[in-house]
C-alpha cells in the first residue's frame, strides 16, 4: 500500500510545473501604453491586468491585512497548514459544502498553475508545489507575490491595479479602511465586489461592506467581509481598538472611485496597441513596461477641441459626420496629436472607425506629387501652362467654379487649383508610372500598390489623367506623410508614434527602427513646390481670408472629391456632389492633415468643399498651437 502510494505521489510530482530558484513564476503583467508625458492611454494584457510592486512599495498594512485574514501562521507554519487541514476534514464531515484548508501559498500556485477544480488530485498537485515554492523562496518573497498576483476581482489583479481601480491612488495612500477593502477581495473577488453580495448559511447577506439590515427588533449592523479583516488584525495585535473603530466608521461610508476603462485618446491608442505587438515577441509583451508614444497630450487636446468646435457646423451646413485629424512634428516626423473620427464612443455607424487610416479620393490635395513629377521633367514655377478647353476621348473635364484663364504660369495653376493645367503636368510628366512611382517614394504608397495588386490579378489597370485631379484612394496618414516630406526639402521619413519600449525592470524591449531618411524628391523641386503653397498673394481672393493667420506663414491645400450621380450620353457627368474634403498644411514646425466626409460614404451638401470644411478645422489647430505652445 506504501509502495502504491508513493508510486502515485511520484507520478503527480513528475508532471508539476518546473518552480526553478530565482526563477519568477510565470505571471504576465501588463504593458502600459502613455503618451509622451506619462499619462496612461491603454493597457494590454493578457489575462488580468496587473503591474507588479517592489517590495518597498508594498505596505506593512497591507502585508499584515492580508496575513490576518488569509494565513494567520503564514510566519511560523511549514508549507502546509495541519491544524487547518484537520478542522476543513471536521467541518467537511456531512456538510454539503466543502471547506477549504489552503495556505496562502497553496492560493498563490492554485492562481499561477492549476484550475479551481476541487479534487484531490489537484489538492495534492497544490500541496506538492506549495511546498516547493516555500523551499526555494523566502517568506517575504511569497507574500510579495501573492500581493502582486491574486485576483482582485473586475479583470485586474495584484495590488498596484487594485488600488487605482478601487481607489484612484497608490497602495500607499490607503488608509486602513481601504486596506481591509482590498485585503477582503481575494477570497471572492466577485461575489465580495463593491457590487456583489454573499449570501450565508444563515439567509443574511454578507458583503464586501458592513451594512445595516432590517430584522424583527429593528435596524442590525451586519459586518462585511472586510470587517472580519479589521477583526482578524486586531486580534494580531497589528492594530489597535481605536484604529479599528475609526476603519469600522469608515467602512459605513466607504465610496469608491469612478474607474475609466476607455482609452484616452482611443484612435491613437488602438494604433500604437498595434504598433507594439508587431515590435515584441508574445515573451516580451508579457513580461510588461511601458510603452511611452509621440503623443502630446496638449497638441491632442487642441485637435480634439477643434474637431469639437467644428462638428455641429459640419453635420447642420455640409452634412459631414466625421473628420479625422493628424498633426505631426515636420523635423522628428513624431505625430503629435491623432483624431482617427469625431466620436469613438457613440452609437452612430461610423463610431470606431479610424479615417485617418482609410483610403479616400484626395482631390486637388494630390496636385502638388503631380507637379513635382513635371518639374522632374522640365517644368518650373514660372513656366506657362494654357488654362483651356481640351478633350480627352469622349470626356471633356472642367475647372472647379468653371471658366478658363488661358495662359498662366505652373505656380498660379497650382496656388488656384486649376484642373486643366493639372492635367497637362500629368501628361508632361509621363503619366501614371512616374506619378505614382513619385507618390509612393513620398509616403503615398497606396495608390502605386493599388495599380500593382490589380495587374498581378491580371487586370490592365490604369487611373489616366483623373489621377491628376486626386481620383486614386490614399488615406488620410498617408498625405501626411507625404506632405512632411514635400515641406522637410523633399526628404522622406516615416511618420513615428513610438519612442520607446521599456519592461518594468527598466530594460528597452524590442528596438524601435529610426526613420531612414531618403531623399524621395530634389530639393530645389520641393522647396520651389513648398514656396508657392505658403504664397497667400497667389491665392485666389475668396481664399485668402479663409487660408490666412495673421503674423504666421505656413502652406495649405485643399482638395475635393466628387461622386458623380448623372452623366450624359459620352460619360460626361452632368451632376455631381461632394462626398471627400481635405487640407494639408504645414508651417515652421508642423505639418496638419484633416479629412471631413462621410465614413458610410455618402454625399454632402453641394458647397462642402476643402476651404469650407477641413481649412478651419486646421487653421483652429495652427492658432492654437502658436497662441498655447508658441509654436510656429
């Protein structure tokens, strides 16, 4: 029988978990997203959420509470409790439910490594590596990761989340009251929430609070868990009868603090959460850090506010739901502040859909690649260009607001936005392959792989001359990109949201990649592109009050896309609405992309334009960073 039952004991020890010394145990924490002051926009986890405490950042309450009402003999008792053990065999006698006898270090590898299934094959795994922990690790050490991995209940666990959910502060500001709270929550951490209940035996109720019940004799104080822990610590010696009395009071009180589980800044945060993931390996990830982005908290709260500000005037004049909004640093190519659309959180179709990442018609915004693709092959600023008539096939196409202006130099054609002339630097420049190879080499890549995928399925793809007018789709992100490097000489780097990746321990995780700088386009080409768009004499009259900041300088264009509803015999479209408006700009320091439209795709009311919708929405952000940050 000995034999039979040390053969058994030998087979459940052979297939426990590897507990190695020095070894952690293999808890994963949480990685903290924060933008590049500090400030906590998203937490990744896997499993419960938890960042772990030094041993000095734990309180002596909390080490005591936790002792008290969890392992009072945890200090002087071996790995398993015996005198627990034989009053659960009692009590177990003919009851109906079991009781339990675990230590607390049995409960910490019941959490890391074993299912809360009661048997007794899981009990003696339990015991087994209970006392192996206790072998190889030192009490202090333990109760440090108990404190640091037990569940607290509502997807967090360890004591550092559990503070800040609960309570809105560090384990260290605790007074006894919430010390007792939080010590109380581990045994039942979801019937023993602030917003469950346990019922007894008995038919009362039993809570995490004490609260008064009414009985036949009138108003009864029934204590709550939390209670008992002040109770069990008192009869340690670890507090005194005034201290708890004055926890008791304010247990009666107690309030808890409103916890915020959205992201801040949630477009940024879901992409910088994507960001990460493809940087760190799943071993990286769960070890924990944070993860501090380019985001400046200030710059976004502007963005954000003039997206606000401009919204209700957008859906009530132009029928235009959604904007997004990227501000970058034009030197660093950091993005400042990110709106991926007006409302994360609502319940509209377009909630949670970020447009600064979906593939939209540009319109005239796309004009200044086209030129710089003909200034490659010739054309300058003051070179003349006819504003007139052409027929391309069966299609004749049109200015915007009509008209022709005859002869006119490539600087005017682009500062007026004039589409035949565009046109024309689209035929000088050799068509699609130079204008999209440009594009792409700028950080406008979407339309060059569009054109690929096709003719890899074997379509003979091709956009024309409407790619001149901004007819190939690039998102939002991608302008940007492509705008910084026009406005930075014609040097392209990749926009960055990261700076760096660090575990808690202080360790850089993964290794963020420095933008490699190429030079996309010639200098004296994007530098003769950038003075023409910061020019506001060359602008049309009517645009000049709407594209002009007194006492700044910065460059802007607009662009319009439009969905044609009726054509005529011969594909000439006859009636057409808005349904894309756009504006890029950039000063000294910034370069602001902004998108207004419809995310469902639909159409805006007929004068919604670039000028009329995104250029105040941009020129909001450059007011407000000049008059808050004195940023040029």
């Amino acid at each position: 029988m000995a034999l039979a039952a040390g053969a058994l004991l030998y087979g459940i020890a052979v297939e426990l978990p590897t507990i190695g010394e020095g070894q952690p145990l293999p808890v994963p924490q949480s990685m903290v997203i924060t933008d590049r002051a500090g400030n906590e926009l998203l937490r990744m986890r896997n499993g419960d959420d938890r960042t772990f405490l030094q041993h000095d950042e734990i309180p002596d309450r909390m080490r005591q509470a936790i002792v008290a009402i969890e392992d009072r003999r945890f200090w002087t008792r071996g790995c398993i409790d015996p005198r627990a053990l034989v009053r659960a065999a009692l009590a177990n006698i003919g009851a109906s439910k079991s009781q339990g006898a675990s230590t607390l270090t049995q409960q910490l590898v019941r959490q890391v490594y074993l299912s809360p299934e009661k048997t007794f094959l899981r009990k003696t795994r339990e015991i087994m590596l209970a006392c192996r922990l206790e072998h190889i690790a030192s009490k202090n050490d333990i109760l440090d990761l108990y404190v640091n991995t037990i569940s607290f209940g509502q997807g967090v666990a360890g004591l550092r989340r559990a503070s800040q959910k609960y309570f809105g502060k560090p384990p260290r500001e605790l007074s006894l009251a919430q010390t007792a709270v939080l010590a109380a929550l581990p045994q039942r951490p979801t019937a023993l929430s602030p917003w469950g209940s346990l019922r007894t035996s008995s038919g009362n109720v039993m809570g995490l609070l004490p609260t008064h019940v009414r009985s036949g004799t009138g108003l009864m104080l029934l204590p709550g868990r939390s209670s008992l822990v002040l109770q069990a610590m008192h009869e340690m010696g670890t507090i005194t009868d005034g201290e708890q009395r004055t926890a008791e009071r304010e247990l009666l009180r107690m309030r808890f603090a409103e916890f915020r589980t959205e992201p801040g800044a949630p477009y940024f945060a879901l992409l910088a959460k994507n960001a990460v993931q493809r940087l760190l390996t799943s071993a990286e990830l769960d070890t924990g850090g944070q993860v501090q982005t380019t985001l400046d908290p200030l710059f976004q709260q502007i963005a954000q506010q003039a997206v606000d500000e401009n919204a209700k005037r957008l859906r009530d004049e132009f029928h235009a739901k959604d904007v997004a909004v990227i501000v970058a640093n034009r030197a660093t190519r950091e993005v400042l502040a990110y709106v991926g659309n007006a409302d994360y959180f609502g319940t509209g179709s377009s909630a949670r859909i970020d447009m600064a990442q979906v593939p939209r018609q540009p319109g005239s915004s796309f004009k200044p690649i086209v030129y710089a693709a003909a200034m490659r092959m010739g054309l300058e600023p003051d070179s003349v260009i006819r504003d007139e008539p052409i027929a391309l096939g069966t299609l004749i196409p049109h200015n915007y607001g009509g008209g022709y202006f005859g002869r006119m130099t490539i600087k005017d054609a682009l500062a007026r936005s004039r589409n035949i002339p565009a046109i024309k630097a689209y035929f000088w420049a050799g068509g699609d392959t130079p204008v999209l190879n440009l594009a792409a080499a700028m950080g406008a890549t979407a339309p060059l792989e569009r054109l690929q995928e096709a003719r890899g399925r074997g379509q003979n793809f091709l956009y024309g001359w409407p790619l001149a007018l901004g007819a190939a789709e690039v998102p939002l992100w991608q302008m940007v990109e492509a705008y910084t490097t026009l406005s930075d000489g014609g040097v392209h780097k990749e926009l960055q949201i990261l700076r760096q990746v660090r575990s808690w321990a202080g360790q850089l995780l993964g290794s963020r990649p420095q933008p490699r700088a190429t030079q996309a386009l010639e200098r004296h080409i994007a530098e003769d592109l950038s003075a023409i768009l910061r020019r506001a004499d060359l602008r049309p009259p009517a645009w000049r009050e709407l594209t002009t900041i007194e006492g700044m300088e910065f460059g802007i264009k607009t662009g319009t896309s439009d969905v044609c509803l009726e054509r005529r015999e011969g594909g000439t479209c006859t009636t057409a609405l808005p349904r894309d408006t756009w504006a890029l700009g950039f000063s000294k320091n910034l370069v602001i992309g902004v998108w207004v439209g419809n995310a469902d795709g639909t159409t805006l009311a007929p004068l919604a334009d670039g000028l009329t919708t995104a250029t105040p929405v941009l020129t909001d952000i450059l007011r407000q960073a000049r008059d808050i940050r004195g940023m040029q």
